[in-house]
C-alpha cells in the first residue's frame, strides 16, 4: 500500500521529485525518485503534498519536517518546521496555511511560512491530508479514518466520529457542508453536514485486475468542482463522478500510479502521476491522454 512521500523541488521550474514511500516507511530525507512535472497545469490547485495558491506561490511538504516555498518568480525558500514527517500542505491564500504529517502534528503559518506555530490537534494517529474553505474553516484527515475540523483557525480541533474504519488520505470539500474523503482500499466517503456524519460511497477501481492477487486500488486524491461532478485517483486509473458520487465511472489506466488531480473548470481535468507522465482530459473524462501525446480510448 503506498501514498505520496518524500519531496524536493527544482529551482525556478515546477518540477518536484517525490519519494513513493510506504505507510510506515521512514527512508532518510535526501532518498527521492520520480519527477513529477507540473509545469504548464494553472493553479490554483492542492494535492496532499503540494499546493499552488491564486497568487502563484508553489508550496511543497516531505521528509524530515520540510516545507518548501517556491515564489511566482521562481525564487525557492526551503524551511524546516518539526521533526516529524509531513504528509499534507494547504493554503487558503499567500499567509495563511497548515501543514499536517505524523503522530497527529499540524502547524499553522499566518505570515507566508515566517512563523510558524503548532496547533493542538488532540490526536496521535498520522494525519495525511488538509483542506480549508477559509482562514477559519478547514479539515484534517488521516489514519484509522480520523476526521478532524476547525471552525476557529485551528485554535482547536474537534475529532469527528464518522463511523468508518479505513486510514484516509486526501480530503475535499465545495463548500462548508458538503466534502468527500477517500482512502484505503476503494473507500470513498460523502458529508452534506460539514462532516458531522458521513456515508460510504464505492468506486470499483481493481488493482492488478489480472492477477490473482487483484484488490480494490488505495484512492490517494481527489478533485470536487461542484456538488456533482468530482474524480479521484489512485494507482491503476481514474474514477469519475456526475451525480455527487451515487455511481462512477472507471477509465482503466494501466502501469499508472496516480498522486494528484486538478482541474477549474470540471472539462480540463489533470490526473497528475508520479512517474511524470501526466494524463490530460478536455471533455470531464470521457477520454484520457497522456499530456502531449494521441488521445486515449474513454474504454
């Protein structure tokens, strides 16, 4: 089972290198593979470990505590803010962010990374994802299906019981009520409460689909543009969604292992891959292509 790990940056391009760690694996922070390139997708845009704001900056988390900020000019500053493992980065505008990682840390920046402060999140279980719909409002997600919010900036966190069972890596939400998060072995999961209770929702994306070994894929991110319409990706293809998630569609994309989506608009979608073949849709999904190549069969 594997999710985005270790990361590094270029100077002056946006090109990051991630390192494909497992769950519980602590490589050393300078073990890095496979250029994920993404130059040429608009922000804005947030992923677990990268996060691109309106205003330009790119903002990357990885091994050993870093945290990366890449300016619009191109200039990198490269920051250490704890000791432990940072899995997810998320910031609502040029100052105001939060990063999330293991044994329940998270640390949270008003000034653009000067300071940075760490938040009582009342959990020692690993914290793999962020997201925030203002300074205020914002979600965690993590192992053992943890669900935590804020409604105050992260002055406290509530844990949230969401009655599932799956670790969780990514976490999205349109608006304050309504968010999905999505995780370990196909689990999807749907609130329109703003995550005081949610229901499972299931995509069938098999990994190894010829094997007998075949499992459900782990899904590692997601992208919501509304209240219908939403894909997420993991290793092996990409799911979509046109009626909130009550059924999916499966584009079947073989030898992938996808750690990223994007999109602005709900027609131009970016399935963003670790081995720097990124995957490009004009039409919401119906068909796939690698970015630069013939397009792809929708079957």
């Amino acid at each position: 089972m594997l999710k985005p790990g270790r990361s590094i940056f270029g100077m002056g391009i946006l090109t990051v290198l991630m390192y494909m760690g497992g769950l519980l694996a602590q490589a050393a922070p300078d073990d890095f593979a496979n250029p994920i390139r993404l130059s040429g997708i608009p922000g804005p845009y947030s992923f677990t470990k990268v996060c691109k704001t309106k205003s330009g900056e790119l903002w990357i988390v990885g091994g050993g505590g870093g945290v990366a900020k890449i300016s619009a000019d191109g200039k990198t500053k490269k920051m250490r803010v704890s000791a432990r493992y940072l899995n997810g980065v998320f910031f609502v505008n040029a100052n105001f962010g939060w990063v999330v990682g293991n044994e329940g840390i998270i640390m949270h920046t008003a000034d653009g990374g000067i300071h940075w402060e760490r938040q009582i999140s009342s959990t020692d279980e690993t914290l793999n994802a962020i997201t925030c719909r203002s300074e205020n409002r914002c979600w965690a997600v993590g192992d053992s299906a943890t669900i935590l919010t804020t409604q105050n900036g992260g002055q406290s966190w509530k844990k949230l019981q969401s009655g599932l069972t799956a670790s969780l890596f990514a976490v999205e939400f349109v608006n304050d009520a309504t968010g999905w998060a999505v995780g370990q072995n196909g689990s999807i999961a749907h609130t329109v409460d703003g995550g005081q209770s949610w229901g499972e929702q299931q995509a069938s994306l098999i990994l190894f689909s010829r094997d007998p070994f075949a499992k459900p894929t782990d899904f590692v991110a997601l992208r919501f543009v509304d209240e219908s319409r939403g894909w997420v990706v993991g290793s092996g293809g990409v799911c979509r969604t046109v009626d909130g998630g009550k059924t999916w569609t499966v584009k079947e994309i073989e030898g992938s292992s996808f750690i990223g989506l994007v999109s602005n608009d709900g027609k131009t979608v970016w399935a963003v891959s670790s081995d720097g073949r990124n995957y490009l849709t004009k039409d919401g999904g119906s068909t796939w292509a690698i970015a630069g190549s013939k397009q792809l069969s929708a079957n």
